[in-house]
C-alpha cells in the first residue's frame, strides 16, 4: 500500500469538516497486516519512496535498519512508523537540518522532550501560516474558475 493510499485513508478519517485528530495520525502508521520485517523494496512500494530515499535517510542519520545475515537492510515497524513520521514532515516543509536534530534529540531520550516540543511547536506555526496562505490561493483561483463560468469547489 503505497503513501497515497495510506494518507487517503487517514484522510477518510477526518471527515469534511473536522480538524485533524490523533487517530488520523494512528491510521497512517498502522502497518496491520504489514509483516515484521520488509526489504527496502517492500518499504519503498509501502511508502511510495525510492530504494534510494530510503537509504538517503539512513546515511542522514534519520532512521537505524538492521541488516540480515548477507548484509541486506530489513525494516522493522518501528523504522517504518519512523519514516512515515519522516515522510509527513518533508512533505509538510520541514529541512532535513531540522529533521536531524529532532531525530537526534530522539535519541538523547526523555530529558529533550521540551526541546523537541518546541520544534514541533515551530512547526506548527509555520504549516498555519502557510495554510491560511494556500487558503488565500484557493480563493483566488476560485474566483477565477467563477469568472470563466466554471463551478467552484466545495
């Protein structure tokens, strides 16, 4: 199941009109019927990522894959429910810089919990801002599409 589907399934669970909740979140890292260990090529299809993506990640210092007894990577659901985290936030925006900090601060443990609060905190301001000026967009292009005659969207 690749990204796409994944992300349309948690998107099926926020409704028209709701705001985003935890479950939507639990829904994208679900990986029920996933088996416990995946090749690179399972994990890129899953994910719709390139083998090479997924590798850029490890080298980036971004997620740990155990190797098997000839060398090749397996992916546990962890990993995996790491790149998902990984993939949602580039795709929000967010700078591999950042991301490695984060994931860093991860590894130190507890004790950088408000610290990793905080980015996220950034973050979130920063995806609003770029909500409400993609919102404005939309408008634009709606009143537009309106003035061709067209319908506009919901």
């Amino acid at each position: 199941m690749a990204t796409d589907d994944l992300m349309t399934r948690a998107l099926e669970t926020l409704g028209e009109d709701g705001p985003p909740s935890v479950e939507a979140i639990h829904r994208l890292a679900d990986l029920a019927g996933a088996p416990a260990s995946m090749t690179i090529v399972e994990v890129a299809d899953l994910l719709d990522l390139s083998p090479h993506t997924l590798r850029y990640y490890e080298r980036a210092g971004l997620v740990e894959v155990a190797r098997d007894g000839n060398g090749h990577r397996v992916y546990d659901g962890q990993a995996v429910r790491r790149l998902v985290f990984l993939t949602r936030m580039r795709l929000s925006g967010m700078p591999m810089r950042d991301l490695q900090h984060y994931m860093a601060l991860v590894e130190e443990g507890e004790e950088t919990v408000p610290e990793r609060l905080d980015m996220l905190l950034e973050h979130r301001d920063t995806l609003r801002r770029r909500i409400r000026e993609l919102t404005l967009s939309l408008t634009a292009v709606e009143y537009k599409i309106a003035t061709y005659g067209g319908t506009t969207g919901p």
